[in-house]
C-alpha cells in the first residue's frame, strides 16, 4: 500500500542509499544513514517508481539502462561512476549494484 504523500514530499527525498528495486524500478526498500544523509526521518517510498517518482532527475533513462544491462548480465556485482542532473545541475554518484539471492 502506497503512504499518503505528494509528489513535493518525493522530490525532497534525496536518492542516495540503498535501494531495492523491482525489475519495473518500483522501489521494494529503501535504507538511509541518517548520520550522513540530512533527513533523519526519510518518507517510506515503497511501492514508487524509482526513475519516475523518487529520482527523476534528467538523465534517468540512462540510469535506468545501466541498471537493465546489469540485471540482464551475469554479474553478481558491479559498479559505475554516473552523475545525477537536475535542473542542469550535475551531481557525481559511485553506483554500486548487486545481486542478492
């Protein structure tokens, strides 16, 4: 069941963290350290869309394609430098993506 909040609520969420995602990006779990991450009390956004919702910053279909490849790769981990845009703003991030059976 998807919480009671408004799409202003989920673009404050920062998407930094971990993350589970079904195959179609929604977000199954979703952890933050609230020691390194402003929001000590994050919005329980299980059950959003990842790329559409939660993080949908410019260049989210070519975050999305990295994630496809991996999921249809054999790798059990990997890893991938990548910079988040918003608002032509660009944000670096190290992405790591694992498999976990």
């Amino acid at each position: 069941m998807k919480n009671a909040i408004d799409a202003s609520q989920l673009t404050e969420v920062a998407p930094f963290g971990l993350f589970e995602l079904d195959p179609t990006g929604t977000v199954l779990y979703h952890r933050v350290d609230p020691e390194t991450d402003a929001q000590t009390a994050p919005l329980n956004i299980a059950g959003r869309n990842f790329y559409d919702e939660v993080a949908p910053f410019e260049n989210a279909e070519d975050f999305r394609q990295h994630v496809n490849e991996f999921t249809e790769s054999a790798k059990f981990a990997d890893s991938f430098n990548f910079e988040c845009r918003c608002e032509g703003n660009g944000q670096p991030v190290r992405v790591l993506l694992a498999r976990i059976r």
